[in-house]
C-alpha cells in the first residue's frame, strides 16, 4: 500500500495522468518450469485412455505456481520493452526515457497502473503490452485494489468508503 500511496502522491505534485490497464486472463499466459500433470477434465477423457493424466506446459488458474509464471512472462514482456524494475518493490517498473521524462507501471496480478510525463511513452507501452497480452484500456484509474481514486487538476482524492462497506 506505501508504493501504491507514494504514486498517488507523485501524480498529485506533478499533476500527472493515472492509466489503467486490465489484461484478460493473465495466468493463462505463463508458462511453467516444473513439470505439472492434473486429471482429465470431466467431458474431455480421451476414448479409450481413462484414467490417463494431462501435462500442463501453460499455468492454470487454480495451480499455485500460476502467479510466478504469469509474473515471470509479464516482467519479461515490459523488460523487452525498456522498463527496469525496482528493487525496492517488484512490483514497480520505470523508465527514464530522456532528460525529465519517465514512466512507472505498478502491476497487481492482472490490474496495472502506469503514471508518468511521457505520453508518447506511454502509449506506446499500452501499444507493446497489447501485442502480447489481451489487454483492456480502462482510461482514467477509478478503482484499485479497494481504493476509489478522483483525479482532478487540485490533485487526488483516495477514498476506501466502498471498500469499507463490502467489509462490513
């Protein structure tokens, strides 16, 4: 949460833009290192070999290894890309494109947030994670991880009142 905090504040001082991108199934995405062997589904048993197991080569949800795979396959893609990531936090990736111009993503399982005062930058980010990704442009952040967020040009509003309220 201190991250998530620190780039809220940071788009507030420096009046950037808050993006949010979602990508559409992540774990399917990543591939796995260990060899993983599950039964077959219900409907899908071959004829004639019952009883016979299937061999995953992807992850799948439910598999615990899933979330390290898609996070490998994901670093990788923004690392082609030119983003570094932080070793304060794994989770956050930058660049300094030239003299005074950078970008940040932070990533979320599968929910991103990218902020920065590089726009052509950023674009073509969104451009280079769609090509290797199934990705959805949710504009504006409004909504992450259980924080509501309000971006005006006076600075940031973050608001847990929703939040608060599915807990109770």
């Amino acid at each position: 949460m201190t991250t998530i905090r620190l780039f809220f504040a940071m788009t507030a001082i420096r009046h950037w833009p808050l993006h949010q991108l979602d990508i559409k199934n992540a774990f399917l995405y990543g591939y796995l290192e260990e060899k993983v062997y599950m039964e077959q589904p219900p409907g899908f048993v071959d004829q004639g070999k019952s009883g016979m197991v299937c061999k995953l080569y992807r992850s799948l949800y439910g598999l615990k290894q899933s979330p390290r795979a898609w996070f490998g396959k994901f670093s990788s893609i923004v690392q082609k890309f030119g983003l570094r990531r932080s070793k304060a936090d794994h989770s956050v990736f930058y660049k300094h494109t030239s003299p005074g111009k950078c970008i940040y993503l932070i990533v979320y399982v599968d929910d991103i947030v990218i902020i920065g005062n590089d726009t052509a930058g950023i674009s073509q980010l969104k451009e280079h994670l769609c090509r290797h990704f199934q990705t959805k442009d949710l504009g504006s952040l409004k909504y992450f991880l259980g924080i509501e967020v309000a971006q005006s040009k006076d600075g940031v509003v973050i608001s847990q009142r929703k939040y608060a309220l599915e807990i109770l």
